[in-house]
C-alpha cells in the first residue's frame, strides 16, 4: 500500500483538478493502474484482518528434513552444499515424497535466506551467542628440565558455554599462533563461526584510521583456509574481549601455578588437551548447567574442518656467509660449507628450521632457536667435506666449534688418523648428535689414544645396548701343555707295531 500522503495527492489530482491518470501517474514514477484504484477507491478504514496463509500439506512433513539439511550444509564450504534439486531428488528416493519440485525451490530460496540472516545476527553480540570465540596469550612460569622459565599460551575460549582450549609455545610469533590455532581446530574437529581477536601482530599488518584492519598476508591466507569471521578490538578496549582474558587467569591460577614442569612440548599440550575437556565437567558460574551440556550448542554452530590443515610455516630467501650459515630473527643457522656466499631458502615453523637448496631439495634440518641460543650447527655436511682435507682443520672455525674433548683427540692425531676420525664423525653425526660419540671417546681413550676404529667399535656398542667389554684377566694362569708332534712319522710307527703293510 502506497503512504497515505501520496494517496492524498493522487485523489486531490484526479478527482479535484481533473488530471488524467497517465499524466499523474509519469509524475509520481507509478503504474497507471495504481493511480486508477487509488483514485477510484472508496473505503480507506483500517483492515485488521490477518492475511490468509495457505498450509502447504504436502511439504509440511518435510520442512524439518530440509531445515536440517540446510543449517548442515552451511557448516560446508558452497560447493559442499546440496542444490535445491538435490535435495527434491533425495526427499523423492528417500521420505516419499509427492510435491512439485518447483515447492521444493521456493521453500529451499525462503528458508536459506532466513537461516543466513540468522546467523549474521547470532554474530553480533558475541559474547553471548554460541559457535563464537575469543582468542589471547597468557605467561605463566615453567620448568623445562629443571630450569625455571616463562612461555606464553594461546587460549581459545567460547563465551557461551565457558568452555576453552589452550596450548604451550616458545613464543608469541606468527608460527606459534597459526599453529597453536591449527592445533586447537584439529581437537575441535570443527571451526567457530567467528572469533575475535585482539590487535595481534601475527594477524594485524596496520589500524587503518576507519577501524579497518590490514591483515597480514599469512593470516588472511589462514582465514580463508578456515572459513571463519574474525573480529577486532578496537585499540586500547580490551574489555572488548573480557571472557578470553578471564579464561586466561582461570587458566594460569588452576593449571600452571606452581610452575609445570617438563621435558617435551609437544607431550606437554596432549596432557594440556586432557585437562581442558576434563574441566567441561563442572557448572557455568551463571547458567547453572554443566559446561560440558552448553558446549554442545557450541558445537552445533561450528563450521566444518578442511580436509586438510594449514601448513603453518614461512619460507624465506637468504644468501649465506662465507662460513655457510644464515641469519633469521637474530639467530644463526648452517647449511654446508659448499653453500657458502650461495642463495637458500628458508622453511620455518614454530619448531623448526628446514634449509633448502634450490631445487627444494633439504640440505639440513635444526630445532628452531628461542631464548639465549644464538646458533644452531650440524656438523655433518662440514666434516663430510673436512675429512678430504684433515691437516687443515686446526685452522678452521669449524675447528674451534669442536667440543673439547674431540678438539684434544685432534691434536695428537697424525693426519690420516684425522682423516679417519672425521670420516667417522660424518657418519655418527647423520643420525646422531655429539653426545653420544664424546662419550664413545672418553671410554676409547681410557687404555691410551684410540684409533678411530676402536671409537667406532664402542660407539655401536653404546647405540646397541650392550655395554663395554673390559679386558679379562684370570687370577689362576693356565696350565701349560707339551708341543704336539707334526709330521707323518708317528703314523709309521703305528703301522709297525700292527704289522701292517710297509708297501
């Protein structure tokens, strides 16, 4: 129905000053024959009765199979999702059903648009809506093989139910957040619908002056991997995300205090997982229900999990030094020394540091560093090449790397048992690293200067299992025995004496 003001202009056109319904209708941008009811209409009193709505009997009984189908499916990437005519075809093969496929359509149109339109408005206030999350670092104190030290942790929290998920890094890097995500999705087997982050630098380039945020290239790479919404606190408004920060004090005064200790962080977060599922089992401080039970609403409203998880690493190109090595985040890598002053990329994750040659092929593999260490060395690929050129290992650096002990087996060695010597550290060192081939030496050097033979003998004897074998002396000498005849004369002699045939 048309504003009764326009009504009014229409009436006073034609029926006052005479005005044609062609002319008025041009005017006014209308139909001619919306000019000519209005104009001819003779009762305006207000109509109170409720439109008529028509029972579509033959879809009745399958609109919830289809509400269903259609909120699983949004949980889907769009090319997962089933079409309108897929699903007319499996209501027919499936639930009998006798209706058009053209009601099927129409219905299907009607309610995507109303379960889209849902779930944009369960988006906005997230605190309270279920399938939303937060996410936030905390600190807390650890023991790493008995050493005290503080690492971050990445919570992931749910502010529905009350539930969260959180996991132990090094660091508060790019990798470790990606990865601490990824890792946490995987547990989830699924990905909230939104999650709200605070102006992290792993995720936010640059505040733009109209709140926009500038991504950085790898998270934006991340969320389209994921499919998930993400929101940000607008600077300095961390109230904006109140349930995360609270779950990481709940976090560290329930979990992490006195200080956890460990000796494997990838053993750490399996146990980690264990005691936020476990913690599912007690009431919402509000709700009054388990958390666990509310959780399950979550759960309904998670998007579904790629097939695959988001690889989280960065690759970087480096050119390196004379020595071979290459610097990333103030630390020290080696490669080899024939790639020395030559281009390498860098593969890095949260955890590791993978060198590569150019035809992508890996050149060596290091524990990626954090703290105080400040160079990660594999010997391999310089003894390899050290052992063609023994007497020249003194004058190297690679030389004043050595551990102590290999550096005072070296001095008293000729050149070839150098070369020996190196030869057998290229080997050891391909799988293993020096510990266990300086105390190979140590037990070697006890009766005097090994050979590299005798080192190797009890380095496979300490990688077996099977311990030393001392030398055996006996506190009783051994009986001494007469010289056994040779020759064939005492055969003779037997023949003799038994008459035998002398022929």
């Amino acid at each position: 129905m048309l504003a009764m003001a326009e009504i009014d202009y229409i009436r006073l056109e034609t029926n006052v000053k005479g005005r044609a319904y062609a002319s008025v209708a041009k005017q006014i941008n209308r139909d001619e024959r919306t000019v000519k009811k209005y104009s001819e209409k003779e009762d305006f009193s207000p109509d109170n009765r409720p439109k008529q709505s028509r029972k579509a009997k033959v879809m009745d009984p399958v609109k919830p199979v289809i509400d269903q189908w259609l909120r699983e499916d949004l949980k889907k990437k769009k090319k997962f999702r089933r079409t309108a005519k897929r699903i007319f075809d499996l209501l027919v093969s499936n639930h009998h059903f006798v209706g058009s496929d053209r009601s099927v359509r129409a219905y299907v149109a009607r309610r995507k648009a109303e379960l889209l339109e849902e779930s944009d408005e369960a988006a906005l206030p997230l605190e309270s809506r279920a399938g939303t999350a937060q996410v936030d670092f905390g600190e807390a104190p650890f023991k790493y093989k008995g050493k005290d030290i503080v690492l971050p942790y990445l919570v992931l929290s749910f502010p529905y139910s009350n539930a969260f998920l959180f996991q132990v890094f090094p660091a508060q890097n790019r990798e470790c957040f990606l990865q601490g995500l990824t890792n946490m999705f995987t547990e989830l087997g699924h990905v909230p619908q939104v999650i709200r982050f605070d102006n992290l630098s792993p995720a936010v380039k640059k505040v733009l002056p109209n709140g926009e945020r500038q991504l950085t290239d790898v998270f934006a790479r991340f969320v389209a991997h994921y499919g998930f919404r993400y929101e940000f606190c607008n600077p300095g408004s961390g109230n904006e995300k109140g349930h995360v920060e609270a779950m990481v004090k709940y976090i560290r005064n329930n979990y992490l205090l006195p200080a956890v200790a460990y000796d494997d962080l990838q053993q750490l977060n399996k146990e980690v997982i264990s005691w936020c599922i476990n913690d599912r089992q007690r009431l919402h401080y509000e709700k009054g229900e388990l958390i666990s039970e509310l959780y399950l609403a979550d759960q309904d409203r998670f998007y579904q999990l790629p097939v695959k998880p988001y690889e989280c690493v960065r690759f970087e190109q480096f050119k390196a030094d004379k020595y071979g090595f290459i610097r990333t985040d103030g630390k020290q890598y080696s490669t080899s020394p024939r790639f020395a002053g030559q281009s390498v990329t860098a593969k890095i994750s949260f955890d590791e540091v993978i060198l590569l040659d150019e035809k992508e092929e890996t050149i060596v593999r290091h524990p990626r560093l954090y703290g105080t260490a400040k160079k990660s060395m594999d010997w391999q690929p310089y003894l390899a090449l050290m052992a063609k050129r023994p007497a020249a290992l003194k004058y190297s650096s690679l030389y004043d790397q050595l551990p102590e002990a290999w550096r005072d087996f070296f001095q008293r060695c000729t050149v070839e048992e150098k070369r020996s010597a190196i030869q057998l550290l290229a080997i050891i060192l391909k799988d293993q690293d020096f510990s266990l081939s300086i105390e190979a030496l140590k037990i070697a050097s006890k009766h005097g200067h090994p050979t590299a033979e005798t080192i190797k003998h009890v380095y496979y004897q300490l990688v077996n299992g099977r311990g030393i074998r001392e030398t055996i002396s006996l506190s009783t000498p051994l009986p001494t025995t007469s010289g056994t005849p040779r020759g064939l004369n005492h055969y003779d002699k037997l023949i003799r004496l038994t008459g035998g045939d002398q022929t």
